[in-house]
C-alpha cells in the first residue's frame, strides 16, 4: 500500500494578518529561505509525485517564490479567505484527477520535517481513510484540539474557539498537516460548512463528517517544536530559533567545533565541514560551504561564500556571494570580499576590498589596499597573480592585471597592467629638508611664549 501515488497540497492562501506585514506571512525567512520554500522542500523529501499549491488572488510573489523552488508546480487561486477546508478545496481539479494518496500542509507550519509526513502515511497504511497529525503543546492557545475515541481513533477536531472549557484542556493539538486516502475527496471537501465561531470552512471537521460515514481516523505525532505555526512575529522568532538549535547541533555532530553556539547563526544551506572551528557571533546566510579544518574567528558575516580546507578568516571578516577561500589562505579582520578567489595561501590580513578579481597562490595583499572595482556604470576584474607583493594603501583600478611575482609600492593606484616580476610604484617623489623640524619647533615655542 506505501507506494500509492502521492499528492501533496500545500496551502499558502492565508491573509496573514498578525505578522501585520504588507509581505505574505509565507514569504517571511527562517534561516534565510520562505516558509514556502521550506513546506515545498519537505513535500518533496517525503516523496510527493505531484504538488500543488494554493494562492490568495494577487499573490505574484508567492507564485514566483514556488516557481523558483518546485518548477513545475500546479498553483491554484481560492477565490475569497474562507477557510483551510474552502483553500484545499481549490485545488478540486488536481484531487479529481490524482488517483492515490494525498497530503495537505500548512505553509505556515515550516518545520515539519519529511519523515512525519511519512508516519502520516504509516497511518493511513495501518486502516485509516484519514490521518492527523498531533502534537502536546506547551501553550495550546489558538491551535485546534484532537478529540480522541476510546480506541484511540480521531473522533473530530475541534478548533480553540469552538471549544468549550473541557475541550481547550485537551493538551493534543493539531499540528494541521493532513493525511486522505479519500476516493472522492473533493466530495467529501464540499460537505464542510461554516457555521462556527469564525464563520470559516475547516478544514478539520472533515473527520467529523468523515467519522459520520464511518471513516476511520488516525493519529500520528510529532515533537512541539516541529509543529509550530507561524502566525505573528513572535512565533516566527520562535521557529527561527527551534531551527537554530537543529541546526547547531547537527554540525557539531558532524564534527565542528562551536565555542559559544547559541551565538552562530546558520541558514538552511549551510555546509561545515569537520574539524572546523566556529569562535563566537558568526552569521552564515544563505550558499555558505566551510571546508574541512577551516577556522572561523569571532564576528564573520558570510552569504554565498566558500572557506576552502584549513584556511583562517577572522575576526570580523565580511564574506558576500562569490567569495572563493582557497586552501589554507588567510583573510583577516575588516577586510571584505566580494566575487573574489583567493588562490591557496593568498592573504590579505587587515582593512581591504577585494572585489570581483582574483588573488594568486601565495599573493599577499596589504592593508588598505581597495580593488576599485566599480567605475559608477560596470564592474571590472582585477587579477593578481601568483606571489604577487601589494603593498600596504594600495589602490588596483580595474581593469587590470599584476603579473606573478610583481612587487606593488605601498600606496600605489595603479592602473595600468603591471609586468611579471616587475616594481610598480605610483607615488609622488618624497621632499625631505634637513633639520626643518627643529627648527619649526623653536620658532613656535618663541612665538607662543611671547603671546
Ligand atoms: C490551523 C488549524 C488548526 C491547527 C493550526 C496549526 C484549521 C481550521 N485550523 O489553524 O486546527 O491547530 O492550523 O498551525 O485548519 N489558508 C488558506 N486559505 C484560507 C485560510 C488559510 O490557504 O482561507 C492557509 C494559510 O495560508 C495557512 C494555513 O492555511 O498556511 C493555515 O491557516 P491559518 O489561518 O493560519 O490557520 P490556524 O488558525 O493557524
Ligand atoms: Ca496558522
């Protein structure tokens, strides 16, 4: 039975209104990706054949992002916010035409993880037309409560504001992802009315009409923290943080040392290699890839970047997209570096732009040097070559080119390309008058003294 077709509906048509945003809640990031693309992500690692998804008329944002991450996807429009039951329903033509089982789950639930889906499918394969996920919440304020048989079946769902005083102490909650394997689904969908304290179509009391019919169904669980629904800001701190601490302790288990981890911030992409050393306040956003023996010191921000094997970049090193750290190179504090390779054991220790250029094998790039990549209008390359010596204030205009070995005067601009092996030095001669300062000073100690 496992290998029924699977169609997974993810709803993202909700108003959103407690995030108070002008963005759709969906679109709000944990660990740098959507919720949407988090929900779209796990329906696809728990082996969904098709996905759907449902939209709020206007919501291009939200058709873009899906696109983006689920090509191909089959979006539908609900017409008016009148409900979860109304929203699955808007997608009628994709459950008449799917033929085996289907999933429903709330964008705005982004960590469940694929694996509980998957339970939800055990359940359905253990007798059951409908599967339920639930879970004990600390605070069940605002979530809907799973009414529970002698036999441990699904009796119905009851939502906290329908629910009497006896019903909200129930402390098994609706996570809201859903499990059918329902021929006519879409029919059974239809008989959902709106007569509660929201006046919406829910689409929980389909187990109580289902029930009615004599369908059975069951119960699966998941951990409280993989069922928190974002509807507000807070709740959205709180998923990024149960995120965070996944997160942290999966890279330490994989072998990474984290000295303070609570104050590393990972994203959903990153990847850390072994016996890679974190120190404390590090912010890795989105495409980060540390390799093995890296270490990262204090206060790093890094998007888009690569550390290649053994290098050390830090403290207070900014890495933006394109960032290409070769092994073992060094990159040191308040230098920024923008789609830029270093080449093995390149460094630049202190206070630089390296911007859109590359830095050969063993170069060594001073502090204050700027590669002055942007002329107003386009981006230009800059390209050191291998054992190349900038000195310290050096200003690279781009485009331009330094032969391996080339020596760079402290405080050149240079602008034109810069031979192999060669001195090149842009300054003007220096004028030097002996005993000058002497002088100077007791002038001015006589003039002072006087006035
Ligand atoms: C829902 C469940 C509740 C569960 C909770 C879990 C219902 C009736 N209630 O409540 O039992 O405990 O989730 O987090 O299902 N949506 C639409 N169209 C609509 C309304 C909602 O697409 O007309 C989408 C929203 O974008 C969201 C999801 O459905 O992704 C859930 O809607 P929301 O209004 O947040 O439901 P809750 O009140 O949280
Ligand atoms: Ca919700």
């Amino acid at each position: 039975m496992t290998n029924q077709p699977l169609l997974i509906v993810v709803l993202a048509a909700g108003k959103g209104v407690r995030m108070r945003s002008s963005v759709p809640k969906v679109l709000h990031a944990v660990a740098g990706r959507s919720m949407l693309a988090h929900a779209l992500a796990t329906a696809r690692a728990a082996g969904a054949d098709n996905l759907a998804l449902v939209v709020a008329p206007g919501m291009e944002a939200v058709r873009v992002e899906a696109a983006k991450v689920a090509p191909g996807i089959e979006v539908f429009e609900q017409a008016t916010q009148a409900g979860t039951g109304n929203a699955l329903l808007a997608a009628r033509p994709a459950l008449e035409r799917h033929r085996g089982d289907v999933i429903v789950l709330y964008a705005d639930t982004p960590l469940v993880e694929a694996a509980t889906l998957r339970r939800l499918i055990a359940a359905l394969d253990a007798g059951a037309q409908i599967a339920a996920l639930g879970f004990e919440a600390p605070d069940a304020t605002g979530y809907g409560r799973l009414l529970l048989d002698a036999k441990g079946r699904v009796k119905a769902i009851c939502e906290h504001n329908d629910a009497g005083e006896e019903e909200r102490r129930i402390g098994l909650c609706n996570a809201g992802a859903m499990a059918f394997r329902v021929p006519k689904l879409a029919e059974l969908l239809s008989r959902i009315t709106n007569t509660n304290a929201k006046g919406e179509y829910y689409l929980t009391d389909v187990v109580a009409i289902a029930a009615a019919d004599g369908s059975i169904t069951l119960p699966a669980r998941c951990a409280p923290e993989e069922a928190l629904g974002i509807n507000s800001r807070e709740q959205l701190a709180a998923a990024e943080a149960v995120f965070q601490n996944r997160a942290r302790r999966k890279v330490m288990a994989e072998g990474a040392t984290l000295v303070a981890p609570e104050t590393v911030w990972l994203s959903f992409d990153t990847v850390i290699g072994r016996d890679v050393t974190i120190e404390p306040n590090v912010f890795f956003g989105p495409g980060v890839v540390v390799e093995d023996g890296a270490h990262i010191m204090a206060n790093c921000h890094l998007v888009g970047a690569r550390i290649g094997k053994g290098a050390r970049i830090g403290p207070f090193a900014r890495f933006r997209p394109g960032a290409d750290i070769g092994e073992k190179a060094r990159i040191g504090n308040f230098v920024e570096v923008k789609n830029a390779r270093f080449e093995t054991g390149a460094k630049a220790n202190h206070l630089a732009y390296i911007g859109d250029g590359r830095v050969g094998e063993g170069a060594n790039i001073g502090a204050g040097t700027i590669f002055c990549n942007y002329d107003g209008f386009n981006k230009h390359f800059t390209d050191v070559g291998k054992g190349v010596f900038v000195g310290s204030n050096s200003s690279l205009v781009a485009p331009v080119k330094i032969g391996d070995g080339a020596y760079i005067g402290s405080g050149s601009v240079i602008t034109r390309n810069v031979e192999p092996d060669a001195l090149a030095l842009e300054r003007s001669a220096q004028e030097q008058r002996p005993g000058w300062a002497a002088k100077f000073r007791t002038l001015m100690g006589r003039r002072k003294k006087s006035a």
